[in-house]
C-alpha cells in the first residue's frame, strides 16, 4: 500500500486513471471548507485544482479511456454533473435540472 496525499487538507474520494498514472480527489487544500477536483500526476507529483470555483466539488470519475473526468458541483448553485477533458482542459455540464445530480456513475469496461 502506498500513500498518496500527504497534507493537513480534506482529502477524499479518491479514484485512479486506468493507467494508474494519475490520482483525481477531492480537496481543500486550495481554500479550507471549499472542496474542489484535483488530479495528481503520480509520476512527477504535480497536482493541480481542475476545478477552481466558488461551489463544492465532490466525487470524481475517470472515463474508461482515462481521458476525461466526471464530476460533481454545486458551482451553479444546484448539484450537476460535469465532464472535464483531460487534453483540452475544457469543462462541460451535463446535466442541468433542480434535482440533484452530484454524482456520476461510469460503467466500467471489464
């Protein structure tokens, strides 16, 4: 077992990429109380906010080819479900209606 994160943060939820080269949590390192989506390189131990807004950011998914990721957030002021492109660094909400949407689900390719 090996240990991923190591800071006085709330760090939780995470999830590997398929390839196991990359760690998506979610954090407060960035600003205490206020959760948002970071990756971590595994490799070279470079982490960086994805998600950077004002709203909570929770439960991150990968993609089964590992090139995007699924999230959660209440940043428009209700729980939707957004996708972020790993190459382009785009975001991209899927859902928008009031009930809540804060959690994805992939299904994953055996």
């Amino acid at each position: 077992m090996r240990q991923l994160t190591n800071s006085d943060s709330n760090n939780e939820r995470g999830e590997l990429s398929p390839n196991n080269k990359i760690l998506a949590y979610s954090s407060d390192s960035f600003e205490k109380g206020n959760q948002e989506i970071l990756i971590k390189n595994l490799e070279t131990n470079e982490i960086q906010n994805i998600s950077k807004s004002s709203g909570m950011e929770l439960i991150a998914r990968f993609s089964n080819s590992g090139k995007k990721l699924y999230y959660g957030t209440n940043k428009d002021e209700n729980w939707e479900i957004y996708v972020y492109d790993l190459k382009t660094k785009k975001h991209k909400a899927l859902t928008e209606n009031k009930e809540f949407d804060g959690d994805p689900r992939i299904l994953k390719k055996k």
